[in-house]
C-alpha cells in the first residue's frame, strides 16, 4: 500500500463524523467501523484511507457526494437490489445522505495491508 493520502487526518470517519461511525476493532492489518445513518440525516464530509468490504445489516436509499457537494451516486437510481456487500476502493472526501424511510446500518471492513 502506498503510504501517499492526499488528505488531511481531520478528514478521517472517525474524527470527521464520529456520530455516524464507530470503532469495533483496529490493528495494524484491518479496521473494523460500524456505521449507522439515521432517517434524513447527512454523514459530513469524511475519507476512507483504505480500501474495504462494507456489509450492508440495514438498507434504505442513499445519496453520495463529493467534498463539493456534487452528486456521485444515487441508490434510488438502482435498476436491481443493492448487494449485500460489496468490496471499495479508498474513499476520498464524500458526504452520504439517507434520503430512504429507515436507518441505514453497515460494517466495513478496511484493509491496511
């Protein structure tokens, strides 16, 4: 892994959006985020260091954006079901908003190595 990220440490889930994320387990090898998004709520602006598996417990419709506020992605824009999981790259600054009727509940699991 490239030790190069473009962004500043204030931008990491944990200190940039604590309210939705939460540590479950960190070692030199993985992190372990438990994250929850209720109704109408929008995660601020936040980046994913490292690539990972995210698994989806509860669904509702989501909206991804960029640090600029521009649309990335769309749930609602789905022809099929959201996967159960599903493996991401790093995630540079993105806010998400729950625009769906319930809470959105997922783990991920980043890969350091």
């Amino acid at each position: 892994m490239s030790e190069f990220w473009p962004w500043p440490p204030e931008l990491d889930a944990l200190i940039a959006a604590p309210k939705h994320h939460t540590l479950v387990l960190e070692n030199e090898r993985l992190r372990l985020l438990d994250t929850r998004i209720p109704v109408g709520e929008t995660v601020p602006v936040h980046t994913h260091r490292w690539p990972g598996v995210y698994y989806t417990l509860k669904f509702s419709h989501f909206v991804r954006r960029d640090g600029e506020g521009k649309v990335l992605f769309d749930s609602r824009t789905l022809s099929g079901p959201m996967p159960g999981a599903a493996f991401l790259e790093n995630l540079p600054p993105h806010s998400v908003e729950n625009v769906g009727d319930q809470d959105i509940h997922l783990v991920s699991v980043e890969m350091k190595d």
